[in-house]
C-alpha cells in the first residue's frame, strides 16, 4: 500500500498540473512554443536522479523513498512563489504538496525485503546494453506520445477546441483511466504476447493522436486521447517486465528506464518545434507518426 500511495500522490501531482497548464501559460505570458522548453526542466533533473539513486539508495531504499517524496512536495509548494503564479495556481499546488508530503509518511510502513543482488557477466554487458538500447528506444516512442497527452491536452481543448476549463482538464484524466484499462485488459490476458502489444500500441496509438490532433469537434479530441490511451497502456510496463525477465540483475531495466526516459526531455521539445511551424493541433497529430516504429518491430519479430 505505501507504494500505492506514493504512485497516486505522483498522480495527483501530474494530473493538477496537467489541468493547471492554460493558466500558467497565460499568467506567464509565453506562447506553447515558449512552453516546450520549460517542461523539458524535469526529466533533464531527473535523468542523473535515476543513474545515481538505485546506487546510493541501496540497502537503505526505505529511507530513499521517503526523503524523495518528501523533497518532492517541498519543490511542488516552491513552484508558485517562485514563478510568480497567481493564488488559484499557487492554492492548488499547495494543496497538492501536502497531500505528498503526507502521503510521505506512509513510506514508514513499508517493508523492505532484502536478497542476493545478481550482477550481469562479463561477457553479458554488451548484450544487455544493446538490447537496453532496442527496448528503451520503442518505449520512448511511447513515453512521447503519453507526455504529449498529459503536457498539452489541456491546452488543444482550451485553446483550440473553445473547451470550457472544465471539460479541457477531463482530457488527460479519460486518456490515463483508458490507459490503466488497457493495462487491467493486458493483465488479465496472460496470453497477449509483447509482439502483438507493438501493433496494437503502435497502431492504436498513432491512429488516436492523428484523431485528437486533426477532429475539429471539441469531444472528437478527447475521444482520440482515449483511443491513445487504451492502445500503449500496456506497452511499458510489458516491456519492462521482459527486461526484469532477461536480466535479474536489473542492469536491463535500469537501462531501459534511463534511455527510454529521454522521451520526457525529447517530447516537449518535440512539441514546441513542430506547434512553432504547424500549429498546436497539427503537432500532435504528427506524434502519431512515432507509432510507426512499434509496428515495424512487430513486422519484424517472429510470432
């Protein structure tokens, strides 16, 4: 349970600001191309973050994990001072960071387990940092895509489909409850191979953002959001738990964690490059396109 809380408190976090993004945009006065940059911020933190914590955290994850989360809520109150934000915007990030900090607390409870920890042979790095490569390049074609959903959403509604407030924030929130359907749906066909989730992701994916990008009706966006969701839900985490599989020792996953996150740096760059030249809607569309990939990779695995 504390590590359910500690992923819904993340979630809480993602999805107010997610919602928040129009006001900040406008209370800023920058325009979407401006914004790309600025939310490149946090992966560009958190990429030496991921290289450096599994190693200094081990044997004392416990108290990692509750010192991160801790820091993180403080960081989340420190937004809204620090750029200047009205008190709506700095109200709701304030609620937000307690509702972290507190669930912060909850780390205490967890127990910790503690085994012999596998290392990869000699002989094996160069297997397993090339297959690392593959992997995490497929997810971050992903993980661009999902950022892309949860980034700029909001401001596609707002902005360009004359959404209310309201119903522009409901956008991220029906692509990730799509997105943990199809991973309930994938969990319970144990069957449903790797191969098949590349084109269903990869397909489903690219065919959901062309819709939201390119439909002009203000629920034809949200309806593709869904469609987005529904397919690549289930592509990460499979292919992380084919990378625990090949390699106990987690040198696998780390890699494939560690390249596929460059997606969250990539993709908001991504973004504000292509919304310069073709507009906001047109940009997402064009994130589709990375779901090409996925399909090439089912066409050449072996069923």
């Amino acid at each position: 349970m504390p590590l359910i809380a500690v992923c819904a408190a993340w979630a809480v976090f993602w999805g107010s600001w997610s919602a928040l993004l129009p006001a900040v945009k406008l209370e800023l006065g920058v325009s979407a191309a401006d914004l790309g940059p600025a939310l490149s911020a946090v992966p560009v933190g958190a990429m030496p973050a991921m290289a450096l914590t599994g190693r200094l955290a081990r044997s004392r994850e416990r108290t990692a994990l509750l010192a991160v989360t801790a820091a993180f809520a403080l960081s989340v109150a420190g937004v809204g001072p620090a750029g200047s934000l009205g008190a709506d915007v700095r109200t709701v990030l304030a609620a937000v960071a307690a509702i972290i900090l507190v669930t912060s607390l909850s780390v205490l409870t967890l127990r910790v387990e503690r085994g012999p920890v596998a290392s990869p042979e000699h002989g094996d790095r160069g297997r397993v940092w090339r297959t690392a490569a593959v992997l995490g390049a497929l997810a971050a074609c992903a993980l661009i895509i999902e950022n892309a959903v949860e980034q700029w959403s909001v401001l596609l509604l707002e902005e360009h489909r004359g959404a209310s407030p309201l119903v522009a924030s409901a956008a991220p929130s029906v692509s990730m409850a799509m997105l943990t359907a199809g991973r309930l749906v994938a969990q319970a066909l144990p069957r449903l191979s790797l191969r098949t989730m590349y084109l269903v992701a990869g397909a489903g994916g690219g065919a959901g953002m062309a819709l939201a990008g390119l439909g002009g009706h203000v629920w034809t966006s949200p309806a593709g959001f869904a469609v987005t969701g529904l397919a690549l839900g289930p592509l990460v985490p499979a292919l992380l738990s084919r990378a625990s599989v090949d390699d106990p020792s987690g040198t696998l996953v780390w890699g494939v964690s560690t390249i596929s996150y460059t997606a969250f740096v990539a993709g908001p760059l991504l973004v504000a490059a292509l919304n310069g030249g073709l507009g906001l809607p047109a940009a997402l569309a064009v994130l589709g396109l990375l779901g090409l990939p996925l399909v090439a990779r089912f066409a050449a695995e072996r069923p």
